[in-house]
C-alpha cells in the first residue's frame, strides 16, 4: 500500500480494508514506516522506534478487534509498555524498563492496533510545546519552524504528517486540545475518570486524563469505546456508557444551547484570527440549528490556577523525591530541566494544607463553572490564544515565560480542573495556512452529546483530506 491509498483512510477504514482482506495488517504497518523514515527526520515525533516489535505483532495468523492491524503510536508518558522505557521526556527515566503494560496499552492492543513507536513529549509534559533537552524539539508538519503544541506534541505531529491516523495522548492543561489545534487534530479530552490511569492511582490530583488524537470523529469515538473501560481500584471513574460512543458520532444532536465567548481565561486577550475563528464557528452552529448566545465563563480563576500549580509542583516533588529513594540519591538540580526543577522547589514548599487549600479552590471553581452548565449544553471558545508558534518561542526568555506560557494556552486548563470533556475542532485557518481549533466544552460526563455535535461539524465543514504535504 503506498501512502496515498493509506491516507485516504482513518483507522476505522483501514481496520475494514483488514476485515476485508483488501489488505493485511503488515502492508499497513510497512507503509506506516515508509512515512516514518520520510518525514520523520524533518519532525522529530517518533522518538522510539519500534518497527521490529510492530512487525511481530503485526505477522500474528489470528486477528480480532474493531481496530485489527491498524498502526499506533504511544505517548511516551503515561502509558507503559512492556519491556521499553516511559522516558517522560526526562533522562531521569530513559534507562527505566517497564515490567508490565499499563491498562490502556492492554486495551489497545487488544483492540488490535499494533504499536510501533513512542511519540515525543516535553519533560513530564509540563509545557504546551515539545523541546525536551532528552528527546529533542518537535516541529509542526504544517510549518516547522512552529510548534506542534505539547504536551502530545509527538503525538499529533505524527498524525498530522499521516505517519498513523491515531495516537494516544494524554491531558492534564491541555495536552490533548493544545496540539489538535496547533495541527489541525480533532481531540477529545474526556470527563474526570472516563479512562483509568490503572496501575496508577491519578495524575495532578485528577486533572490528567488519557486518550488520543486523530483526523476523524469516528476514530476519537472508537478510541475511547475501546480504553473506556473502569478498573478495580480507580479513585474517580464512570461507568461505561449503555451505548457505544461510535454510534453517536452519526446521530443529530438536536437544538443545542451553545454559549460562546472570545475571552481568553487566562491572558489579555486572543489573537484576531482567533477571535475572528470563534465567531464564524459560532454561525456555524446557528445555522445547524443551535442556539447560540455570548456568556461569561465564571468562577475564581486566579485562585484554581494557584491551587493547580501546588497540585501540579507537589506531585513533580512527590515523583522525583520517589525516584531519588529508588535510586538511593536525590535527583539534583542537573538530572532534570530548568522548569522541572522550579517545579520540583515549589513543590517542596506545599504544604499538606496548602494542598488541600488547593484542591478545594479547584472544586469551588469547578461548581462554579458547572452552574453555567444548568443553562446551557455546551461552550464554545479558542482552544488557544494563538495560531502555532515559533519552536523556542515560549522558553527564549525566562522572565517571560510565564506571560508567553497563557498567552499561547488560555482556555484549556481550567477545564482539566473541572473535570469536564471538552473538544478542539479543526474548523478554521489563519491567513498563513496555520490551523486554528475551536473548543468545545460539555457537561461532566456528556462525551456522547460532543460526539454528535462533532459529526455534524465534521460534515458541515470537512477537514479530513488536509494532511501536511512535506
């Protein structure tokens, strides 16, 4: 199969050309390599190569699985894999071999997706771009001089250059939304407790969550059917939906109350094409048939965001501190990246008062915003601030980092915290050929209501034959 027949399809298409016999899962996997070794030098996404086991797993006689055949790629965070590192984008790990797989990576693979490679990442996906000092700088198959978002920036670069037509990813401040807009990725990121991080108990006090990128609707919907599943054990989880998710993707999501805003939660303000984004994404959905309204989002932001960064720098410590008495020294200063390491400080400094102080102001913004939610069904913003921007952009200059860091991401956090899914379509581009995604935002546990409002966007305005030429 060469790369044009591959592209034409998403993962659920080539499954079917597998359950065909139109083609076998080790011709798919063999035209997912060539890509590979094509683009891949130009992008830096894959930065484990697992042709080898890829094609073991792919010569099996005997195939089962909505997804059989079909090549995948792991984040190299979050989801373990027998035998191979989870780096995280830090030395700290790169030696470390994983002595069993996580749960999702079982449920992938009993799927039938055959896993050939990790996908690069920053440092313990701390930033919304990829330039970790171990893995390297990742770069945007629309334009590489710019940044495919992070922390699943590995992830969406690769889908995005057509190397797979799905990833897995991973989102805990909007590492699954970020990249999906700055690549032209549709990305779900699912309610608090929909995939289990099993055998681990949670990620920054249950703001993480993992799932996948991908160039259709369908293949999100089928993703997250396939990991979806409760394990015993977890400390948040809802239970698996009466029906699956794939079968809401083609059904009419009726009159929807859509509230819109062109704010930027977290910096002054949007750049114009974003702006410019939101309002025709916000006719768009007028003329399906929605009704569409202005809002303001609610709540204490300053305040969650102060409570998310102990959350997030307390467990930074918690994990080097662990690694540190594993190894029998601490982690110093040099083990890890400059940001990791203020992390790692400030995480020191919390308190167990403090981090309960934090995780309550977390839950009063989270009831807070859920009140706007008895009125409307869902919200419409930005995914980001901006188009894409310039790889060493963000962490050129320290003293503004912080002020760069959400100007670029001003909308996704919040929602990690409130546990809510939330959506970045691909519906619009910037007048440099850039993708801008739109985000929206559901009721806690409302995957399936985004889901059909997906589809019918999908098939409003079709974004799934634009693949990065390289």
């Amino acid at each position: 199969m060469d790369f044009e027949d591959y592209r034409k399809h998403d993962a659920v298409g080539l499954a079917g050309l597998v359950s065909k016999g139109e083609v076998t899962p080790p011709e798919l996997l063999e035209a997912a390599v060539a890509r590979m070794a094509q683009v891949d030098p130009q992008i830096n996404a894959v930065t484990l190569d697992l042709t080898e086991m890829g094609r073991k797993t792919a010569d099996r006689h005997i195939w089962g699985g909505p997804l059989a055949g079909v090549p995948f790629l792991l984040k190299d965070l979050g989801a373990q894999l027998a035998g191979t590192p989870t780096t995280s984008g830090s030395a700290v790990f790169r030696d470390q071999l994983a002595p069993a797989d996580s749960a999702i990576t079982t449920a992938y693979k009993e799927a039938g997706l055959v896993i050939f490679g990790k996908t690069n990442t920053p440092e313990f996906g701390l930033m919304p771009v990829t330039e970790s000092t171990l893995l390297g700088p990742c770069r945007n198959p629309w334009d590489i001089t710019r940044t495919p978002g992070g922390s699943s920036g590995g992830a969406a670069a690769a889908v995005a250059a057509g190397i797979v037509p799905a990833a897995h990813a991973s989102d805990g401040g909007g590492s699954i939304r970020t990249p999906a807009s700055a690549c032209g990725l549709f990305g779900m990121k699912p309610s608090r407790g929909r995939v289990s991080f099993a055998p681990t108990g949670e990620g920054w006090g249950g703001a993480s969550i993992q799932h996948a990128v991908t160039r259709s609707v369908r293949d999100s919907a089928v993703l997250l059917d396939i990991v979806c599943t409760p394990q015993p054990g977890d400390p948040y989880f809802i239970a698996k939906p009466d029906q699956p998710f794939f079968s809401e993707v083609d059904r009419d999501p009726g009159k929807l109350s859509i509230g819109y805003t062109t704010a930027a939660l977290a910096s002054p303000g949007l750049d114009p094409e974003c702006v410019a984004a939101v309002l025709d994404a916000a006719r768009l959905c007028e003329g399906l048939g929605h009704s569409v309204e202005e809002v303001v989002i609610p709540g204490d932001l300053a305040a969650m965001q102060q409570g998310a960064g102990d959350v997030i720098g307390a467990s930074i410590a918690a994990t080097l501190d662990f690694e540190g008495e594993r190894r029998g020294r601490p982690v110093g200063e040099g083990d890890v990246e400059l940001l990791t390491w203020l992390m790692y400080q400030r995480g020191k400094q919390v308190s167990g008062s403090t981090y309960v102080r934090g995780l309550a102001a977390i839950h009063a913004y989270g009831r807070a915003v859920a009140g706007l939610f008895e009125r409307y069904d869902v919200v419409l913003m930005s995914t980001l601030g901006s188009p894409a921007i310039p790889v060493g952009h963000l962490t050129e200059d320290v003293r503004e980092y912080t002020q760069r860091l959400f100007a670029f991401m001003p909308n996704t956090q919040a929602f990690n915290n409130t546990g809510q899914p939330a959506m970045s379509v691909p519906l619009a581009w910037s007048q440099g050929g850039l993708p801008i995604g739109l985000q929206f935002v559901g009721r806690m546990g409302a995957e399936a209501g985004l889901f059909r409002l997906a589809g019918q966007l999908e098939k409003a305005r079709p974004w799934f034959d634009r693949v990065a030429g390289l």
